[in-house]
C-alpha cells in the first residue's frame, strides 16, 4: 500500500465527491437516492417509476431521475427513464457479481464490492476476477471481515483517473480491480505510484467503508 486509508477516501471524493453531491439535494431526493442502494441490496434491484412516485410523488419522478442522474448518484438506462444502479451497486453486469441477500447483484467496481457487507452488516459473497491473469477471486465476507478468499494472495488495484463521459461507472469504476498477487500486481502497476494504489483487501474494506457510509 503506497498511501492511506485518510488520503485515498480524499483522494476518492476529490474525484467522485457523492456525499457533497448528495447533500445539495431537497432531503426528498436524498431519501430516494438512499433508498435506490438499499433496494438494490435488500431486493436485488432498483426502484422501480411506481416505487419512486410513492416516495417524492408523480410529478416528481422524471426530475429526480434527472436530478440525481446529472449529479452521477444513480446511473440510468438509455432513455433516462429507469435507475440501473447507485454506488457501490448495480442491476447491470460487471466484471464483479455479488450474492446477498438470495440475490445476485452486481458490484461497480472492485472497492464497491468490499463495501456491501459491512455497510449492511450482511454476508456477501464476491465472485470476481484478476485484471492481469483473468484467474478467479473469490471472497467470502461479513461486515468488515474477510471470511475467505481465494486466491489467499488477493489485492486490490485503482489506476487515479477522472471520470469520463458522465459516469464514473464506465470510467474511473473501471479501473478499480481485484490482482491476483503481488506478481500480477506488480505487472499491472508497472511502478507506477503517481496514478496506481494498491491494497490489501482488509485495507479496501476500510477505505469503502469509509467513503460509502456517510452516504447511508
């Protein structure tokens, strides 16, 4: 690990800041906002237009939506219509599929998978793999402790980049990945400590953690 826990959440939210995101909205649209993550935990998948009307009202679907779309809080389909996902969560594929709650989800990224259990106090189970060798990683997890994981080896890579196009979940999501080991980290890293970090899992649960929950 090249840089702390502290600095990397700064570092974090410097890029992706959804809590001040989130804090400029009317408290009704924040209610929603984290009434998507839950849902998506809970149930496995977003709200749906009805489910959001019931909350901030009919006439206040499509600005919500809009709203909270601009600001990158919640991810939504082509036509803007339907919410796909908020952070760390989402109904779309990646390359990191989660199983909570007899459901199976879908994590943005690498950091975003670590950060279900604890922030739901929940068993998860990860099913994953490493950027570099496209082996399996697996880990199993309750709250802030790691069950098991395989490879035993396991780390956790982000490449610091801007979010491009709107979405960090098609962008700076992208590049927050689960390595094997320190071999295949050391191949995607390249010496590259200006623009690449690595942690240990139990080092990447603290930092989702402590991104994630002031959401909540």
């Amino acid at each position: 690990m090249n840089e702390s826990i502290e600095s990397s959440v700064l570092r974090l939210n410097e890029l992706l800041p959804l809590k001040a995101r989130q804090d400029r909205h009317a408290p009704a649209f924040r209610a929603l906002h984290r009434a998507v993550i839950v849902s998506l935990v809970v149930r496995g998948r977003p709200p749906s237009r009805a489910e959001i009307a019931a909350q901030v009202g009919d006439m206040q679907v499509d600005a919500a939506l809009a709203r909270l779309g601009n600001d990158d809080l919640v991810v939504l389909s082509a036509d803007r219509r339907d919410i796909l996902g908020a952070y760390p969560v989402t109904s779309e594929i990646t390359p990191h599929a989660l199983d909570v709650n007899g459901h199976s989800i879908h994590a943005m990224c690498a950091l975003d998978a670590l950060a279900v259990s604890p922030l739901f106090d929940c068993p998860v189970h990860i099913r994953s793999h490493c950027r570099v060798t496209g082996d399996a990683v697996t880990i199993r997890q309750y709250g802030e402790r790691i069950v098991d994981t395989s490879p035993a080896t396991a780390r956790v890579g982000v490449r610091w980049q801007a979010p491009a196009g709107g979405s960090a979940a098609h962008s700076l999501c992208t590049e927050m990945i689960f390595l094997k080991d320190d071999d295949a980290a050391a191949q995607w890293h390249g010496g590259d400590w200006q623009n690449h970090s690595l942690y240990t899992l139990e080092q990447a649960v603290a930092f989702g953690v402590d991104y994630f929950r002031p959401l909540l």
